[in-house]
C-alpha cells in the first residue's frame, strides 16, 4: 500500500456494543406505590383510584417525561414590550410547560378541590399533586397557588363569589385577558420585598384607599412567582396597618393593572417556572379580609403552600428514590446486581424508610386539610402544628435524600441526561419557599404559645401509637419536656421542632406501617441506632421487608 494512500476502517467485530445498563425507567404506572395506596386507602378515598392510577400511567409515560425536559431546558421568557413599544410584561412559555399545566389542572391540582365535597377530597389531591410533582414540579407552582387562595379569598365573601368558581375549575385557560371572560383562573401570591424577606411587616409597598372603595398600590414585590397568573394576593401598608389584597393583572374593564415586570429569577432550579420582580404603581386592587389583618387573612394562603411544600419534597424524595430503585435492580457489579449487594441494600433501605415517612406523614395532613374544612377543629389545631413540623423536617430530608439517590446511579447520575441533577437542583426549593428552616421552627414556638389546643391535638395524635413501641415512648416523654416554652426555646428550636417530626413520623408509621418498617424506623430514628448518612441501619433490620415498599 502506498505511504500516501487514505487508510480505511474495516470492522470486523462490534466494539461498542451497550450492555450493563438499565432500560429507561418509562412505560410504568408511578401510582404504583404501596405505600401511597395504602395511605389513600387509610383515608377513606377509593373512590379516587382509578384516576390516580391513569394519571399515574401519565406521568409514567414516556411522552410526558418528554415534556419535563422541554419544559426546563428552554425557560420562560420575559417579553417587556409588543413589536410596536406597548408595555405588555408578558412571559412566553414553551409548549410542553402549557402540556404540563393542561394536565394538572385538568387534573383538579388546583382550585378544585375546595368545590368537591366528598370526604377526602384533599387527599384526592394530593395524592395527584405528589405524582404530578414526580414528573414535573416547576409548573406546580401556580398550581400550588391557586390551590391555597381559596381560603384566604374566603375572607371577602363578595370577592370570593366572583372569583372562587373560575379558581376551582379544571379548565386550564393561558392568557391575560378579563378573568370573567375566561374559562379558568391561577392565582400567585406577593408576600416578600427586597429590604425586608420573611420579615414581611417591613414592607414598604403602601396602599391608598379610592371613593369608589377599590384601592392603589404602590411599591415592589421581590419574589413573585407565575406572573402570568390572573390574580394575586399581595401585602401592603394601609392606614390601618399591613392588609391583604388582591391585584388582577386584567382589570374587569379589560385594560391592562399596572404590574411592571423588571426581571425574571435566575434560579438554581424550578427553571421551568417564571419567578419575578413586578412594581406596582397606582396598581388597583381590593382588600381582602381586615384593614389591618394582612398576615392573619394571608396565613390561610401560605398554610395550604406549605402543605403542598410537605407533599412536593416527600415526591421529590420518592421520585429520586424511584430512579434509584430502577438503576440498581438492573445495574450489575462485583458478580451480582446492585440491589443484592448487602451494602447497596442498606442504602436503598434507608432511603425506602426515609421516603415513607415522609409520603405516611404528607397523606396524613392532607387528611387533617380535608377534616378541618368539614369543622374538626380537633383537626384544625392539629394541622396548625403538625405542618410548620412537617415542612421543617420534610423539606429539610429532600437535598440530602436526592443526594445519596444520585450517588446510587454513580457517574451516570451525575449526567444531566439521567434527569437527576435536576432533581438535585429542585431539592431545596421547598425547604426555602413559604418560610426556610428558621421561620417554620419559630413558627411551632408561636403556635406553642398562643395556640394551647394545637399541643394538645399533636399529643393526642402521638399517644394514639402509646404503648406500641418502648422507643417510641421513650422519645415522646423526652420531647414532652422540650416542648416547655423557656427562655432558651428559640435557640432550641431547631433541636425541638426535629424531634418533633420524627416522633410523629414514628406513631404514624408504628400505627399504619408494616412492622418492619416501623421497627426500622424506631431503631434508627428515634433510638439512635444508626450513622449520620444513609446506609447505616443496624444488623438485623429486615431488609427484604423494607424493599418490598419501594415504589416501583
């Protein structure tokens, strides 16, 4: 052969030929969870399995996986004016996120709930909500919200009969156009501002009360989420006080409120969903509730997100738990498959118990939501205690729970193609939004204090698993008398709002969980049996027991 000559490949064997790799996890029904079934069940609401299960399919599938990656990897755009120089503050979505939110809403993750009235309709929904969050969470965040107005919209029954049946409808209607006219609203909410954050009553936006009883705003909003929404509760200093209001973006008339969008978030995560910085600027809006009372009329709004905030980390946990699952159960090392290695198994395990605890207990306040709407206020006292512990706790478990999730998938893992980095970007959303780990630890004290009837409904719902575990026991009378409010108590807050949670967890799960589980959780949990990170459940933990509650 010449020296000039163009050499040629000639192959004569496959060289690259892909094995040791797990199929796509696609083509599956994620409401195929026993441990979410089971919760359902507990609840009283079998009447909604059949569509959890074709939801399920949904978010299974892989076209609507297909969606997620669209939705996130080409991100909302802030379009400030129209080709001619018209103000216009709109955002442009990709298709797939309009998808995402046509389901969802469809779905009945919105309003919806708040018009069904049969017993466990909020646990109906979030149920759906947790499979929805599964697939996508970004485009929960309107959802999510619209979700939470209706109570606090409540406070103003004249506003409330305007706007309550387009909030709870299935209807997924896009567009800024004059909320009568439409099909279908989203609501968001606008609480913080750039000088003050959580510490809302240093807001400065001030509101001017007009003839006609409308009102103007006029200042900033720091953090607003889904500024394409219709209509939004916002704080601002009135005469009387800091008050509740609301802002449509389309005035009944069909002219645009002042609502100037200056930019949109560049977010560690939640890509697909539009946060952003509006200023108002004699913006109309109406009062909802008091002059005076914005935090009292807003708390029933940032009540129901931080319930979603519980349900949303315990299905950010489930679906890294469940990719996980997948990788091992297929993925071959050392001579065996991953999930027969005894090491992999503790891991996987100790993640299977972390997430149960955290599905058991989000099911469960959705269930205390759905009493307290029918006028338990046994049930109410409950939920005003257990979700700021809830939120705490659950939130908190997510990055670190995501984290070992990814470790398990190794190398291909940290891959933005596996959709766990993703997951790992999403995973301290919750622990921030409607209040970071502090507020909602101070927030157990406030409740503590002023609210006696909410201890003694979480003590009744931890003395229900009395006697059933000697760990158990021992880990109440302790917390028992960390409850006591001294002067210390908010350096000890976070110390004591922990305990709390797992010591509910524990009754929940002695009560409603296999034996095992329970067992496992009491040793590792609340006896201390085990290391700082996940895989480290002591010997004799019944390990095939715990895997047969994972979720797919």
């Amino acid at each position: 052969m010449s020296a000039t000559a163009t050499p040629r490949s000639r192959p004569t064997a496959v060289t690259h030929e892909v094995s040791n790799q797990p199929p796509p996890l696609a083509g599956h029904d994620a409401a195929d969870d026993p441990v979410l079934l089971e919760g359902l069940r507990r609840e009283g609401v079998q009447w909604h399995l059949e569509d959890l299960h074709r939801l399920g399919r949904l978010v299974g599938s892989g076209e609507a996986q297909d969606w997620a990656e669209q939705a996130n990897r080409h991100e909302p755009e802030l379009r400030t004016h129209d080709r001619y120089g018209h103000r216009i503050d709109e955002v442009e979505f990709h298709p797939a996120y309009h998808r995402l939110m046509d389901v969802s809403v469809g779905a009945g993750l919105a309003g919806a709930a708040w018009a069904d009235e049969r017993p466990g309709a909020h646990v109906a929904r979030a149920a759906s909500f947790m499979l929805a969050t599964m697939l996508e969470p970004g485009h929960l965040c309107p959802v999510s919200m619209t979700y939470a107005v209706v109570p606090a919209l409540r406070h103003s029954p004249d506003l409330a009969k305007t706007y309550e049946p387009l909030l709870t409808s299935r209807v997924y209607d896009p567009g800024l156009r004059t909320p009568a006219g439409k099909r279908g609203l989203l609501a968001g909410m606008g609480m913080t501002e750039k000088q003050g954050g959580s510490d809302v009553r240093a807001n400065s936006t001030t509101a001017t009360e007009q003839a006609d009883g409308s009102w103007r705003l006029r200042g900033h909003k720091w953090f607003t989420s889904a500024p394409m929404n219709d209509l939004f509760l916002v704080l601002a200093q009135a005469p009387g006080g800091l008050s509740c209001f609301l802002v449509p973006r389309v005035l009944p008339d069909g002219s645009r409120n002042t609502f100037r969008i200056q930019r949109l978030k560049d977010k560690l995560g939640n890509r697909s969903n539009a946060s952003s910085e509006p200023e108002f600027d004699d913006t109309v809006a109406w009062l909802v509730g008091a002059e005076g009372k914005g935090v009292r009329t807003i708390i029933d709004m940032v009540t129901m997100t931080r319930l979603d905030c519980v349900l949303g980390s315990a299905a950010g946990t489930r679906a890294a738990l469940a990719q996980a699952t997948h990788h091992v159960r297929h993925r071959v090392a050392f001579g065996a498959t991953l999930v027969d290695q005894p090491l992999m198994r503790n891991v996987i395990a100790d993640l299977s118990l972390e997430s149960e605890a955290a599905t058991t207990l989000g099911i469960r306040l959705a269930g205390a939501a759905d009493r307290a709407r029918g006028g338990d206020e046994a049930e109410r006292a409950f939920l005003r205690l257990a979700t700021a512990v809830g939120k705490y706790w659950v939130c908190k478990r997510q990055p670190a729970a995501v984290a070992e999730a990814l470790e398990c998938l190794g190398g291909n893992g940290y891959d933005e193609a596996s959709g766990m980095p993703r997951l790992y970007r999403e995973a301290p959303l919750n622990g921030i939004w409607e209040g970071s780990g502090n507020v909602n630890a101070l927030d157990m004290l406030r409740a503590l204090a002023r609210e006696p009837a909410s201890l003694d409904a979480f003590r009744a719902e931890v003395a229900a698993a009395s006697g059933a575990d000697r760990r158990l026991d021992a880990a109440w009378q302790e917390l028992e008398g960390e409850l006591v409010l001294t002067e210390d108590a908010p350096l000890r807050a976070r110390r004591v709002i922990e305990r709390a949670a797992l010591v509910l967890q524990g009754s929940l799960l002695v009560r409603h969980a296999p034996p095992a589980v329970a067992d496992a959780f009491c040793a590792s949990r609340l006896a201390g049996d085990r290391g700082l990170a996940f895989g480290t459940l002591p010997a004799g933990t019944d390990f095939a027991a715990l895997l047969e509650r994972l979720p797919v």
